[in-house]
C-alpha cells in the first residue's frame, strides 16, 4: 500500500519516541537527515513481528552478504537505469558515516 505524508498528521507523529519528534518545540517541523515519517512497509512490519515473537534481539551479523548489493543493484537498474555492482556496496550503520566515508575518499 502507498502512502503519502500528508496521510500522516502532526499529532501522530509528535506521538513518536524518536528524537526528532520529542525535541522538536511546539509549532516546529524538524527536519533531519534519513528520518522516516512515513509507515514502514508490511513485508518489514511482518519481519519485525516474527524477531519480537522470536525474542530475536541479539546482534545481527556484520556482513549480510552478497543479498543486500544485489537487491541494490536491482532497484537502481529498475528505477534510475544505473549499474552498480553489487560487491561495491557497502552496508553502513548510519548516513553520516557514509558521508564522512565520501568525504575521506574524494578529498
């Protein structure tokens, strides 16, 4: 199912624990850097629901492998007609990590 933002309101998302949304001062719309305001969609709430189910809250490995390149790879050849190759991505914790990366590769 699609979602817009404006199918989400203020009210709703002030409800949230993230920092963002609880620092921000009345009348205020923060914005921050790969925030998400939008629902999360259902394949990743059904997976979120079976690791709570699990008790699954341990580390996860480091590498996940070749799965998330390839998956990439796809998106952006379906939707920007890119080529990246898969071993040349690179899974990161957070956005600031992969621009401080860029900025200490192209400087």
């Amino acid at each position: 199912m699609a979602h817009r933002f404006d199918d989400i309101s203020l009210d709703e998302l002030r409800r949230r624990n993230s920092m963002k949304w609880r620092t921000a001062p009345p009348g205020a719309l923060p914005s921050f850097v790969a925030e998400m305001d939008f629902p999360a969609a259902e394949v990743i709430r059904r997976r979120l629901r079976e690791a709570v189910d699990l008790s699954d809250f341990g580390y996860t490995p480091y590498d996940p492998g070749p799965v998330v390149g390839e998956a990439l790879a796809g998106y952006a050849a379906d939707t920007w007609r890119w080529t990246v190759d898969p071993a040349h991505v690179i899974v990161l914790g957070d956005v600031m990590r992969g621009l401080e990366l860029c900025v200490d590769t192209f400087t």
